[in-house]
C-alpha cells in the first residue's frame, strides 16, 4: 500500500503524517489524529456532516485528499472554541437546543462560521441558503436559524440575551453596540 507523507495544518498546529494516498481528510482527522468532532455521514459528499474549513471556506472532508489541503489551514469544530470559552455559534446552538441529537451539529458549525465570517448579518434566507447543503433530520432547521441569528447578532455586539433571538425581530442595539 502506497502512503504518502503529508504536513498538515489543522486548528493551528502542525502535523506532519505519513497516510495511505486513499485515504481522506475525514478518515485522517478522525483515525490518525484523533478528532472525532468532524463526523462521518453518507461519505459521498451529500449531507455536509463531515464539513471543516480550509482556508475558510467549507470543504466536504469525505471527498478530500489530504495531500489536496497540505500546507492550508484546516479548522475543524474542535478548532472553534478559544481560550476556553465556546464560539459565540456553539453557545447560541447550546442555548436555543438547535442541536438535538448532535450529529450534523459539526458540520452546520462550520458552515455557519463561513457563512457569518464572510456575511456578519446575513437574513434568514441567506442562512438557509448557506446551510442548505447540511442535513439535519432532528431540528426541522427553525432553532438551527435561529441559533446562527442569534450568534451574529452577539458577534455585532447587538444582542445581549436569547429572549431576543427567534422573535422575527432583527436584533436591536445594546449599550456599546450598534447596527
């Protein structure tokens, strides 16, 4: 079996890590690694539960080669959370129970901090439309959209509380904040 030797660069550190040329990105993260948090799904590119970042840009981590991604960054849903406090999309996700059973909650994650790194006020449509690619057979997405609404209206510093989050309201200025 043929490996090759691959440095890869993931949540800002580095490894450097000799895998089988079949092997994908996903399988790596998760097998040689040890970060289970990206999650295997349909494997065929479908459902988006394997979505990391590179570059930040969402990838589907079943379809990539690692040696297509060597040398970019790589940020998985364990990369998320700095300094020990959660990403402001992983503690609205927490807060409104946008995540049921948890298995596509990795890769929607992603998704959303793509979504809100490049949009930091993107409309209900414009954030079903960046999710659409990610599969959720729990939420019925309403509390999904209203987790990523809620975390970009905290990001702006324009939402101080969950009570404001999901009311079909844009969020409204707190002290200090401002649209």
């Amino acid at each position: 079996m043929s490996k090759a030797l691959v440095t890869l660069r993931v949540n800002g550190e580095v490894y450097e890590v000799a895998v089988p040329v079949h092997k994908t990105l996903l399988e790596v993260l998760r097998e040689d690694l040890h970060l289970t948090g990206t999650k295997h799904g349909c494997e065929l590119g479908e459902c988006g539960t394997c979505t990391v970042l590179v570059d930040g840009e969402p990838w589907l981590s079943c379809l990539v080669l690692p040696v297509e991604v060597e040398g970019r960054e790589i940020l998985t849903v364990e990369g998320l959370a700095q300094g020990g406090h959660p990403h402001p999309l992983q503690a609205a996700f927490a807060e409104l129970g946008a995540a049921q059973c948890g298995y596509c909650t990795p890769g929607v994650l992603m998704t959303a901090k793509a979504l809100l790194d490049a949009n930091p006020h993107p409309t209900r449509e414009e954030i079903a439309q960046a999710l659409a690619g990610n599969l959720c057979r729990c939420t019925g997405y309403v509390k999904i959209f209203e987790a990523v609404e809620l975390a970009a209206g905290r990001m702006a510093g324009e939402v101080a509380s969950t009570t404001e989050a999901g009311s079909g309201i844009r969020p409204v200025a707190v002290a200090g904040g401002g649209k």
